[in-house]
C-alpha cells in the first residue's frame, strides 16, 4: 500500500509515520508537509534514510501538486493543520486556510481520482465544544459546538469530510481525540512547556486557577487508534478516542513537578485563555467494541517518559523557547 500523510514532520503526524513502518515496514508512504514552525524535519531523522519514505515540502492548500501527490497513493491520513488555540485566538487566518480550505482541497482531489483513495481525516474533541464537571462525556453523537477558532476550523473540516462521504461516496473515517502528550511535542503545548521551564528553571504559567479538566492520551495510543480505525473502522463513521485519564491543568502541574523534584511554588497564576473550555472527555465505547482498542499507557508511565524524553533532548526545544 502507498500512503499519503499529510503533517507528517509535526507532533503527532511523525509518530504516526514511524509507527506505521515498525507494523507495514513494506509499504511506501509520502509525507507532506509545508514545515510551519510546528513542522520538523528532525522528528523523523532515523526514518529519512528509509527508501520507501518521502519527503515533500509543500502545501496542502496546492490543488496542483495535491493533486499530483494523491494520483499515486491508496490511503491517505491527514494531520496536517495549525494545531494550537492561542495563536487562533491571536489570529484565526492560518486556521482557516490549513484546516477548511487545504482539507477542501485533499477531499477534492481524493474524490475526483479515478478509484479513490481511502481517507482518514484526524480531528479533536474539542469540535464537540464544553463539558460541566458533571456532564456525561462526549461520544461521536455529541452534537457539534466549537469555541474557538481552532476548534471551528477543525469542525469545519470534519463536516467537509461527511459531506464528501454523503454527496460522492469518498471512503472517508473521521477521528476525534483527546489532548494528547508525548516525545517531540512542540513546546507551546500544556507538558512540554511546563517540563521545559521546569527544566530553565522558569515559572509555569498556569491559567486561571489551574482547573480546566482535559484527557490525557499518551500519543502512541493515539496513533494506535487511527491505525485500529482504518484497519477496521467503518466506512463514513466516526470514532472517538480518549485517554481515560481526566486531569485538571494544576494537578499536571504538581505531577510534572514532582517528577522533576520541584516545588509548587514554581507554579505562576497568570490570567485564563480567552474563552476557556471548562472540561472535555471521551467515551470510547464505539472504539473500544468495534475495534478492539483502548489506550494501553498508564498517565504516570506516559508522563515519565516524556519527561526524561525532553531532559535528554534539550537541543530538539532549546532553540524553540
Ligand atoms: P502539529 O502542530 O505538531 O503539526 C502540524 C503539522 O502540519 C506541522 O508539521 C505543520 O508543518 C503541518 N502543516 C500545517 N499547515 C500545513 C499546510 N498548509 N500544508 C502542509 N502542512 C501543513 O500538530 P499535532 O499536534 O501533531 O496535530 C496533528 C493533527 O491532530 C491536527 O489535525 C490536530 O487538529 C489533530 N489533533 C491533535 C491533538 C493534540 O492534542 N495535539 C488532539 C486531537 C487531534
């Protein structure tokens, strides 16, 4: 089989693309990626070497070379996407164009191939808006309610891909997912950026006063899950995938420190995000019945390793801060 992974040099994307070649080490896989400051080449520097992968730097939004790139291959998985809320609520512009119109573009270009291609679009939970702190947790007939320009964009596009499952019968599956953590996130995001200041020494701004509830998905069981979804998952469904694992921001906070041997009094109250979603959290029943899967990483496994991962890699971040 031959792939096309769009976003394929950011966070999540690069796991994805080794993990596919440690299980399908035959088949050929075509990375596309436009190299934003979250796009690194360097995520995926022991795969580089490996004749049946390819590096190509361009834009999803390129209807010409999308165009060229999906003739070629039998499965798309899309990552690509401006992926961080605070810069959409400095400016929505870049979200917009990533994540409505390049995902416009693929599905465009994937349903007029001659026999087209199967696509898997990877979307958030945060479509799905926000929960009370008693509120039942999100499934895939949640009704859709983003709330944020991210969010949007990403709702956005998860509608287009229905809509070309419906209109054209593009062999589409959609996945939405927790926040998730791990090796090579970049480090604007909730961990790495507490482990890195942490590690410089410097305070960790916690938003609010630090009660926002997210769910925690180590990111290889993530990628397992998008893999378990188009192995198997049903053509035109959805799947939710979390983390069983809901941690409000201050006791990410404690943990990080506690693993680092630091006290609280690193932590810095700074004023919340702008619209803050209180809580989100998946049930994974469809997932978990349909396919088999669940997340396998315990919170405590997980966040060890992705502590020690940045202690040993500080020439990845530095020059990122
Ligand atoms: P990331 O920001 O680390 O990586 C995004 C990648 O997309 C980068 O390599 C970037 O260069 C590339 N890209 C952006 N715009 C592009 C364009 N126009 N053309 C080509 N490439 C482009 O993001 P991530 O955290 O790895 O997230 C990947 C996907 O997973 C996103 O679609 C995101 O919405 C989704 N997701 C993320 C999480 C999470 O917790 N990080 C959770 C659920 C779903």
């Amino acid at each position: 089989m031959k792939l096309l992974v769009t976003g394929g040099a950011g966070f999540i994307g690069s796991h994805f693309i080794r993990q596919w070649f440690l299980v399908h080490p035959d088949d050929e896989i075509i990375n596309l990626d436009i190299l934003t400051y979250a796009g690194r080449l360097e995520n995926l520097s022991d795969v580089e070497s490996n004749p049946k992968y390819r590096f190509v730097k361009g834009d999803i939004c390129d209807e010409k070379l999308v165009a060229e790139l999906i003739e070629e291959v039998d499965l798309v998985v899309h990552f690509a996407a401006e992926s961080h809320v605070d810069r959409s609520i400095e400016s929505s512009k870049d979200f917009i164009r990533s994540n409505v119109e390049g995902t416009r573009v693929l599905l465009e270009a994937a349903r007029k191939k001659n026999i087209p291609p199967r696509f898997h679009h990877v979307s958030t939970d945060e479509v799905f808006g926000s929960l009370k702190l008693d509120d039942k947790k999100f499934t895939e007939l949640s009704s859709y309610d983003p709330r944020s320009p991210y969010s949007a964009s990403k709702a956005a596009s998860d509608h287009l891909a229905r809509a070309y499952f419906h209109t054209y019968g593009l062999p589409i599956t959609i996945s939405n997912c927790s926040n998730n953590y791990g090796p090579y996130q970049f480090p604007e995001k909730l961990i790495p950026r507490f482990v890195t200041n942490i590690l410089l020494d410097k305070k960790l701004p916690l938003y609010g006063q630090g009660e926002n509830v997210r769910d925690w998905i180590y990111v290889i069981d993530h990628v397992e899950g998008i893999m378990k979804v188009i192995a198997q998952g049903r053509i035109g469904e959805t799947y939710c995938l979390g983390g069983d694992n809901e941690l409000n921001n201050l006791t990410i906070a404690k943990e990080i420190l506690k693993l680092l041997d630091k006290d609280e009094a690193m932590v810095e109250y700074v004023a919340d995000r702008l619209g803050h979603d209180l809580r989100y959290a998946i049930d994974y029943t469809k997932a978990r019945t349909e396919l088999n899967w669940s997340p396998n990483t315990t919170f405590t496994e997980g966040l060890k390793h992705t502590t020690e991962w940045y202690k040993n890699n500080k020439t990845w971040w530095q020059s990122l801060i």
